[in-house]
C-alpha cells in the first residue's frame, strides 16, 4: 500500500495533467464585488471559474471589436 501523496504533491500532478492538456494557471487580483459576481456566474450557471473567465474574454474581445478603432486606444 502507497503512502498517500502530500497535498503540494497532488497540485503539482494536477497542474502537470492541465499543463498537458494546453492550460495555464493563471493568479489574478480583482476587487472583492467583481471576485463576488464571477463566483456567482460560476455557481448559478454550473460552470467552472474558469469556464467563465473565458467566455467573458471572448465577449470583451467581440464587445472591443466592435467599436470603432480610436475609442479602444
């Protein structure tokens, strides 16, 4: 029987295993209303913070597209 793996163990496999599969982690600091309302977002639509992350950056890339160019410099 195998010594169960240390919890600094298992977030290095599981880092590695996403790492594999093309993800990066990522740390960001918001204000605790934005934190707040990406946790609900995440919680009400049965997604991963993740999965939320990247929908809003795909709807801000589309939202700043639209605009006309000298607005978004």
């Amino acid at each position: 029987m195998s010594t169960p793996a240390t919890s600094t163990a298992r977030t290095r496999a599981y880092r590695k295993r996403l790492a594999e599969q093309g993800f990066t982690t990522l740390s960001i600091s918001v204000d605790s209303d934005t934190a707040r309302r990406l946790r609900t977002i995440a919680r009400e639509h049965k997604q991963s913070m993740g999965d939320v992350l990247k929908m809003g950056s795909l709807l801000t890339l589309r939202a700043l597209a639209a605009l006309p160019r000298n607005v978004a410099e």
